[in-house]
C-alpha cells in the first residue's frame, strides 16, 4: 500500500502513538480534571504535558492557552465565532478550506458579520498584501487565513500578514492543518491571535485531535458550555484558559498519543522534516510535469502536496484506478471549492497526491510506474 | 508537619503549579477543595508543607503562577 493522502490524515503514525494510546486506554484513563484520585490525575498530567510540549513548539511560553478540541475545524469555528462580533467586516483568502468558508458564510447569511475574499495566488508577497489593504474597511476587525494550502504546496507569508494586521488592530487566525508540525510557526513573532491546528496530520496524533492556541491579548467569548469540573457551582463558565473553552470530557487517549507525536516532530525536528517531504514533493512534481497529458497546478508552489489532472480521467476515475493499484490519493474538491476555483481545475476538481516524512523515493517511482500505465490504457 | 493549601482555579494549573514546585524540589500534593472553602464548587490546591509556604510563593510569582488564595493550617479532610 502506498498512502498519498496524507493532508487529509497522516499514516502510518509513529510506533509510541498507537502504543501510548492503548498504554492509556489500558492503565490510566480516568476522567482528567473532575477528581483528584490517582486515575484522573494521571489523565490530567498527561494532558498537561501534552499542552506543554504544543505550547513550546508554536512559541507560546503558556502551556494553559493550549485548548484541545477534537479537529481543526472544531478549532476554527471556536476561534471565528467566540471572536466575531455583531457588525464586523472579516477578511479571508482564496485558498480556504471549507472550515473557515463555512462558518464565516453562514455568519453573513445571519447578518452577523460581512466578509471579503482576498487573492493569495498573487506572484509575490507585496501583491498579497497590497491586495489585502484593498480590502480593508473602518470595521474590518478579524483576518482568517491557511498558513499552507490543503490542496497544493502554495504557502502564505503569515509573518507579514500578521505585520499588516497588527498595524492595523486586525485579530490574526491562522489555520495551520496542512503547516502545523512542518513549518515553523511562532505566534508572537506572527501576530498570530489564535492558531488553530490539527493533531492528526503533521504531528502524527490520532484522529479525534485539534488544538487552538490563544494569545493572551485576544479576548473571545465561549462558544461551547458544559461541564469541564471547575466552579460547578456556577452556571457561567470559568473566565480562564483553557477550561474556559473545554466543555464536557476530553479524548484523553488521543491526547495521550498526540503527546507521543509531538514529540516525535520534536526530536526529527521540523528542518529536517521540511527537507525530506519538500524532496519527495519534488521528485513527485517533476514526474507529473514531465509526463505528457498531465497538468499540475501551481507547478511552482514547493512542498509535500501537489495537484494534478490527468486528460482524458475524470479525478475520480483516475484515483481509483491508482486505488486498484494500492496507492492512495484523493480525488474531487479536497473541501476546499475557493482554492479550487483560484487555481481552475474544473467542473470535477483534481486529484491530490500528498506526502509525509514516512513516505519514500521507491514509492514514488512506482506512483511514476502506475500513472504511465493508466495513461497508456486511455 | 502542618500542612498548608494553595488554592488554584482548576487541575490544569495545579498541575502546572506541582510542576514548579517540584523543578524546585519542592513536594506537593493536589487535592480537591470542598465547596465551603471555594464558595463556588469544583477546585483544587496544592498541599505544602508550611514551612515551604515562602519558597513556594517565590516559585509562584517567578513562574507567573496565580493562586487563589492561602489557606492555612489543613487537615485530612480538606
């Protein structure tokens, strides 16, 4: 089996994952933070220590305003919606996923906010930002952005967008799905107010796990109440992190394993992580482009994703032929219809062949093998 | 040895408060508060021994560490 879809979730995962989630499901999972019996604590420091060591990788030196959630796209409606006020002007790029379209859309259907749609495929970075100053109204108060592409290697310049958003007191959330655990992210640095992130793709956690990290200087109210085993006399929730945003038991052998791969990511290091899928990307798109009736979208773009048509295949098609052959791509619109759009794939989308660090140059060549065999068979 | 209670806001800051202490060899013990000493439900605190009760406000206030408030002697059934 060769796994190209790794943007949608990352396998195999690292051996101490799958072991310390089962290692947690076996000996110690208790409910974290309702009791202060042996079970329970040993749940609560595990995830204590798994918010630490996500907090030391993005540059938070807080490890409480790490709030675990179950995906990223749990994390950026919490984000958008706890932060949104009635009347405001929000921009976002047109390289989105669905997770930050989609709740942004239905806001403005509510009348609760209007939004703008900046262009990130713009050829350099002073043109992205002229683009997004062109965009900018007294009440533009919340800017929404991927910091990588999920459906190919096409990066925003996060840092001088958060530049641009701090001089002008704009509120910067980031979406780090495809960038979290490859690419250096530091939310000072950024001006980043609140990252939203995945635990199940670059940092090899299981499914089941996300994580927003809020900067102290955002303030946001709830968008999820419950019980999370503090104050419980109260009917409001608790004004401080993260319990503030964590309603109802955590998915504490997820969290467990997460904890595994941010360690994981840790220990490579993200240099050396960056290098090998930026090679693998690199070998995977000079095959595709010089391979005839293939075309790539933004050929450019360097990275682990690329994006491809093959003329002739319908995407879904072509991918399951490849499936027949035991390799594994995605096919269709990749939730992401304003990237699509941005880059003109076409009435059926493109298919997608993503990359981890555990994928190798053999699986490559034989990905090159199987695409001459379908396009032979045309 | 008397026992003294520092009061946090929820498991994950005594967790990050037992964290400090112990960096700075100093030992603790989570427990749960009963409601009559939190006035609003649900929290916790770190037990202490008194007599490091001034090293552990030190470690506090280095690591940014809120606490609620001090609560003197306890006994076992706080």
């Amino acid at each position: 089996m060769i796994y190209l879809d790794n943007a949608a979730t990352t396998f195999p995962k690292p051996g101490a994952v799958w072991r310390e989630t089962l290692r947690c499901m076996k000996y110690y999972c208790g409910n974290p933070g309702r009791s202060s019996h042996k079970l329970s604590l040993a749940s609560a420091t595990k995830i204590y220590e798994c918010r630490e060591a996500i907090a030391d990788l993005f540059g938070c030196d807080k490890a409480e305003n790490v709030v675990f959630t179950y995906n990223t796209t749990y994390a950026l409606n919490i984000a958008i919606k706890s932060v949104a006020k009635k009347g405001d002007h929000i921009l976002i790029s047109n390289l989105e996923h669905n997770s930050v379209l989609r709740p942004i859309a239905s806001m403005k259907e509510k009348k609760l906010i209007d939004y703008d749609i900046f262009s990130a495929t713009e050829p350099d970075t002073a043109s992205i930002l002229e683009n997004i100053e062109s965009f900018l109204r007294p009440n533009t108060r919340i800017l929404v952005c991927t910091h990588a592409s999920n459906v190919c290697s096409l990066k925003l310049p996060i840092e001088e967008i958060g530049a641009l958003c701090k001089k002008n007191g704009i509120i910067l959330i980031v979406d780090a799905a495809q960038s979290a655990g490859i690419y250096d992210i530091d939310l000072d640095n950024m001006n980043i107010g609140i990252l939203c992130a995945p635990g199940h793709k670059a940092l090899f956690g299981p499914q089941g796990t996300g994580f927003f990290i809020k900067s102290d200087r955002i303030n946001a109210d709830t968008f999820i109440e419950g019980g999370n085993g503090i104050n419980s006399l109260e009917e409001k929730m608790p004004d401080f992190l993260p319990e503030r945003f964590e309603a109802g038991t955590l998915a504490t052998p997820a969290i467990a394993g997460l904890f595994e791969g941010v360690k994981y990511v840790k220990a490579l290091g993200l240099e050396e992580i960056r290098y090998r899928e930026s090679a693998l990307g690199a070998r995977l798109s000079e095959i595709l482009q010089n391979t005839p009736k293939v075309r790539v979208y933004a050929p450019e773009a360097v990275g682990g994703t690329v994006l491809f048509n093959i003329d002739g295949a319908t995407p879904n098609r072509a991918a399951s032929e490849f499936d027949r052959e035991n390799i594994c791509l995605r096919s269709g619109f990749h939730c992401s219809p304003l990237a699509h759009a941005a880059l003109g794939t076409g009435e059926n989308g493109a298919i997608r062949a993503s990359l981890s660090f555990f994928n190798r140059f053999d699986e490559i060549e034989q990905f090159y093998k199987c695409l001459k065999e379908i396009i032979a068979a045309q | 040895m008397k026992k003294c209670i520092a009061a946090l806001n929820s498991m994950t800051m005594a967790i990050k408060a037992k964290e400090a202490l112990s960096e700075n060899a100093i030992f603790s013990n989570i427990i749960k508060l009963d409601s009559d000493m939190t006035k609003n439900g649900c929290a916790y605190g770190l037990e202490i021994q008194c007599n490091q009760l001034n090293n552990a406000k030190t470690v506090f206030g280095k690591k940014r560490i809120k606490i609620r408030e001090y609560i003197g002697e306890s006994d076992k059934n706080v």
